[in-house]
C-alpha cells in the first residue's frame, strides 16, 4: 500500500511539474509577419486572426503583428527561412515571397494558369492545396489555413499595354522568383527583382516605369499618385496567402490551444478571402472604379489580346513546371480543368 501511494504522490508530482513547465512555456506574445500593412485586406487578416486566437484561447496567446515584414529588415524573400528559424513564430505569407525556398510554391505563378476565381479555389481548396501543405510540413513550418493577396495587374507609367510589344524596354520591379524575371523578360520588357519596401520610393522616382500587383493592394497603396496611370487587367497569375505557424512554437502549445488556433486561421482565412475580392470580383467593381476615377487608364484586353501574352510566356510556363514538378503541375490544370 505504502508502496503504491508513493507512485500515485509522484505520478501527481510529474503531472504537476509538466504543468508548470506547460505553463511556462507559453510566451508572453508571439510575432506574426506580414507584409502588408492594416490598411490592406494582407495586414487586416493578420489583426483578425490575432484577435480570433486572443478569443478562442482566452488570453493564453497574444500576438503582436509586425506587418511590412520588420523582422527580417523589409525583405520578403527571407520571411520563410525566418519563420524555420524562429526568428518568426507565425506568418501569414504569400506564395511568392516564399517559393524562393519552396519551389512547389512557384505553381500559383506560372503565367496564366488560372483563369479566374473558381481556378484559384480549385487549387487551394482541393487535393493541391493538401500537397502543397504536406510539401510545407516537411520543411518544418505547421501550414493551417489559405487566404488571399489577388490577381496580379499590371500598371505602368508610360503607355496603355494591349500587347507584349507595348512592354519592349519598360522596367518593371518584380518579386520573388526568376520565374517573374523569366516572365517579363519573355514579354519583351526589363524586369527587376526588389522589395515592397524598395518598389514604392523606386515608382515614385521613377527609377521602374511599372509594376504587378492586385487591385486591392494598387488602391490602398495609391499607386496613382506614384505615377501608375494605365493599368491591364490580364490576370496573368494570383498569390494565395498561408497562415503558418513555427514547428516549435506548435509543439509548445496543448493540443486544445492548437486546435483554436486552427480554427481561427481558417476563419480569418475564409474572411481574408471575401474582403481580398471585394470590389473586384464578379459583378461588383466597386474598386475599378475607384482607380478610374483617381485618373488611371485601365485597359481590358480582347481575348485574341490575351493569347499573345500566353503565347509569349509559354516557354517560361514549360519550362517552370519541370521547376515545380510536373505531376503537381498536371494535377493543377486538371482540377482547373475540372472546376
Ligand atoms: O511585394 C509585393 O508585390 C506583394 C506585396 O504583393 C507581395 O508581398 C507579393
């Protein structure tokens, strides 16, 4: 008896002490990245979600956003190798800035691979999105939910673009990959990789004549007043955004507070995806207006104007989807195939 009451005490002691030492692992906040800003759907889905998990764990996780990517010195290339290293603890990242690490990423810019809304969700809510979760476990970052940047769009500050000829000779700043050097390279103008941060003053001085980015980024970065006067809506690829969280981090959590955490990244997920389309998507083109009113030419290309940008960057695209993997590739266009 004696005996058994001392195992049953320093059972209790165990439990007791894993408890303190469960307790005592939880930080007093967690850092979460993003590139955007609040004043965009991006940094809004970050606030969201922060205050989802705030609510759902009753106050055992606090998270601070630290939007236009601060901890890595504005360089949204490093933000994945951040977030493995736990320098991050969580990010909501886009596709694009983390394919250079993770070159499955890397799909959802492959010039014109999807045609519209139900392409994208095609691929983030089907058997893709699994594999490309699957792809991000292994690399030791916890994928929860998909969220949204947008189409990208086109703006210069030189002339309307109809066709990859009206490209020759402009700057563009691109991101990301050699996929988008690749790309407008192929169309004929002069592309240069740089960041958010840099992109801005670079508009601005004129130092790049354009840029690619969604609707929903272009209005609340006023890219008008940078010069920015003719937009075209090509749709030529869309970023999804991720809600990660750090493998460590993770592990630190109870099982009850990882599962509240899950549910609020898909929720703010879900949430992030109707705002990054509103105004924009279907027939409701409340922001287009908006551009066109601050005095942008936005140009709407023919469908025999579109085959020529897809004829131009189809080596790009073939040669990209051997990068990628061709299977991931094939089962891509046949689930958009399929929607
Ligand atoms: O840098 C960009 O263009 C942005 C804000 O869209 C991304 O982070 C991919």
């Amino acid at each position: 008896m004696q005996r058994r009451t001392f195992i049953v005490a320093a059972a209790a002691t165990c439990m007791l002490i894993s408890g303190t030492v469960q307790a005592q692992s939880y930080r007093a906040e967690y850092r979460l990245s993003t590139t955007l800003g609040t004043a965009f759907p991006w940094g809004q889905a970050g606030e969201r979600w922060a205050e989802l998990v705030k609510e759902k764990t009753q106050g055992r996780i606090n998270i601070k956003l630290y939007s236009g990517n601060s901890l890595v010195g504005g360089d949204q290339t490093r933000e994945f190798t951040a977030i493995r290293q736990g320098v991050i603890d969580m990010s909501i990242g886009s596709t694009i800035n983390w394919s250079p690490q993770v070159k499955e990423l890397n799909l959802f810019s492959l010039p014109f691979l999807m045609p519209d809304y139900k392409a994208i969700d095609a691929l983030t809510q089907g058997e893709v999105g699994k594999e490309l979760f699957a792809v991000l476990e292994k690399r030791e970052v916890v994928p929860l939910a998909w969220g949204e940047n947008g189409f990208r769009e086109m703006s210069n500050s030189k002339r309307a673009i109809t066709s990859p000829a009206d490209m020759k000779g402009m700057k563009f700043r691109v991101v990301g990959s050699p996929l988008y050097n690749e790309t407008f390279s192929a169309l004929g103008a002069n592309p240069t990789q740089m960041s958010w941060a840099d992109a801005q003053p670079a508009l601005a001085s004129g130092a790049v004549d354009g840029q690619e980015n969604p609707l929903s980024v272009f209005v609340a970065a006023k890219l008008s007043t940078v010069g920015q006067k003719y937009l075209t809506l090509w749709h030529y690829v869309a970023d999804p955004l991720i809600f990660v969280v750090n493998k460590q981090v993770w592990a630190s959590w109870t099982p009850a507070d990882r599962e509240a955490v899950r549910q609020a990244a898909l929720q703010a997920g879900r949430e992030n995806v109707e705002k990054a389309r509103k105004g924009i998507a279907g027939n409701d083109n409340a922001v287009l207006k908006q551009i066109e009113a601050a005095g942008v030419t936005v140009t709407n290309p023919t469908a025999e104007q579109r085959a020529a940008f897809v004829q131009a960057t189809r080596p790009v695209y073939d040669k990209w989807s051997k990068t990628i993997g061709a299977d991931l590739v094939k089962k891509a266009e046949t689930a958009i195939a399929k929607r």
